[in-house]
C-alpha cells in the first residue's frame, strides 16, 4: 500500500559518506544501496570536495579548485526501493562497457 512505502520510504537512511579528494576516486564504481546490518536500507551519497583553503589548491589547475560533487539517488529510485520494485544492491559504473538492460 501507499502507507507502508511511505514508511520504508521514511526509514530509508542516507550515509554520511566522507567525501573524495580525487575525481577518480569519486568516479570509480560505488554500491548505491545496500540493507545494512540494522535491516533498513541505505544509500551511499559519495562526494566529492576540494578544499579551496587547502595547501595544495596552488598545485591545481584553477578549472578543478574548489569543486564539489555528490551522488545522489533519483526520487524514482528511492520510490522502487520503497515500493518494492526494486531492491538494495543496485552498482554505479563509469565503465564505458559497463552491461545495460534498457528499458522496454
């Protein structure tokens, strides 16, 4: 019912991920959820933030200074997994040759 994913939608928490220094860090593959230990589902919002005061901002071409990123799921995503459509487990590539089911 709309009541019961309202509710796994309400008990879904959101990882405090500690964010990357690197873009190719933050652009490796992640594990977008998971049910944790706890039985709730999480979602992993990797980030990516580059400290602007930080010492080695002088070593960096200005065009990456200060940037900051973070992955987030879809509302539709959440939606599946609070409806059941979907289950936690779903991975993030970059890979060019990563495999794909396209919608039908």
């Amino acid at each position: 019912t709309d009541t019961q994913a309202a509710e796994r939608a309400a008990a879904i928490v959101v990882d405090d991920n500690e964010p990357y220094i690197t873009g190719r860090s933050y652009l490796a593959d992640f594990q977008l959820s998971y049910r944790g230990d706890d039985g709730k589902v999480h979602l992993n919002s990797p980030g990516l933030f580059q400290d602007y005061d930080s010492w080695i901002t002088m070593f960096l071409p200005e065009k990456v200074q200060g940037q900051s990123y973070c992955h987030l799921p879809t509302v539709e995503y959440i939606k599946a997994l609070a409806t059941g459509e979907m289950q936690p487990g779903t991975l993030v590539t970059t890979a060019d040759d990563a495999p794909v089911t396209p919608e039908e």
